[in-house]
C-alpha cells in the first residue's frame, strides 16, 4: 500500500505555536541581555568608587550602614 505524504492537520495547528514560542524566547533572550548588561554597569561602578547603603531597621528604627568598597585592577 502507498502513504499518502501530506501534512497531518495536527501539524498545521503547531506551527503558529511553535512561532509564537521563538517570539517569546527572543524575547526572553532580550530582556536577559538588557539585566546582563545592567548588572555589569553596577559592578564595574562598584569597581571604581565605594557605595554606602543606609538602610533603617523597621523593628528598632537604628540606622543600619553598610558599606561596599571595590578594588579595580589597573590596566597597564
């Protein structure tokens, strides 16, 4: 007997998912870029100054401060 090779309708019905599932992990993949590119501009600004953070306790109202200090390597 011959199969007859046309496409299932179950497989026309994925392909708008499938697309809509790529979209979507560029998407993603975007938005991960942007954090990555975010955090790398905090460290390195870390890296060349020091950072105090002031936070005060919700329990006891006492100033909490602490202090972040970087040490960059000199480019020679």
């Amino acid at each position: 007997m011959v199969q007859e090779n046309e496409p299932s309708v179950m497989g026309q019905d994925q392909a708008p998912d499938i697309e809509r599932i790529k979209r979507r992990l560029d998407m993603l993949d975007h938005r991960l870029d942007n954090i990555d590119s975010m955090v790398t501009a905090v460290a390195e600004r870390v890296m060349k100054q020091p950072i105090t953070l002031t936070i005060i306790c919700p329990y006891c109202g006492r100033d909490i401060e602490i202090n972040i200090l970087g040490n960059e390597k000199l480019k020679r």
